[in-house]
C-alpha cells in the first residue's frame, strides 16, 4: 500500500490573502485513502493478521488520521 504513494503529489494553494495555505485537488488523494481504508480494515479482520500485526495497526492510524473529513471540505 506505500507504494500507492509513490508518485503523489500534494498541491498547496495560498487561501485568499490570509497566509494561510490549503491542500487543492485533493479527489485523486480521497480516492487512495478510501481504497486502502477498506484494505487495511479487511486484513486487520483476518485472522492471518499476526505477523503484521503491529504494522497493519500503524497504517491503518495513519490512514484514518490523514482522512478529509466532510465537515472540515470547503
């Protein structure tokens, strides 16, 4: 699943005249998240997960962290 990542690039928009930046197209990024949140729930369902147990908990924090929120999409 890393590897989905290569080849990703975050876009960084100045937010009006504010300083702030955001993140702009993010469609092809919700996409991966999305997919590998399904992946990585089903093989920590398995009961084959041992192995790469600790792994598999580690990405599927980090995916669920990264995640856009529908609350916090303009």
């Amino acid at each position: 699943m890393a590897a989905g990542w290569i080849g990703i690039e975050f876009v960084v928009l100045p937010y009006k005249d504010s300083g702030t930046f955001i993140l702009g197209g993010i469609d092809d990024i919700q996409q991966i998240l999305d997919d590998q949140l399904v992946k990585i729930q089903s093989m920590c369902a398995s009961p084959f997960i041992k192995f790469f147990e600790e792994r598999a908990c580690k990405w599927r924090t980090l995916v669920l962290n990264m995640q856009v929120h529908p609350h916090c999409q303009h």
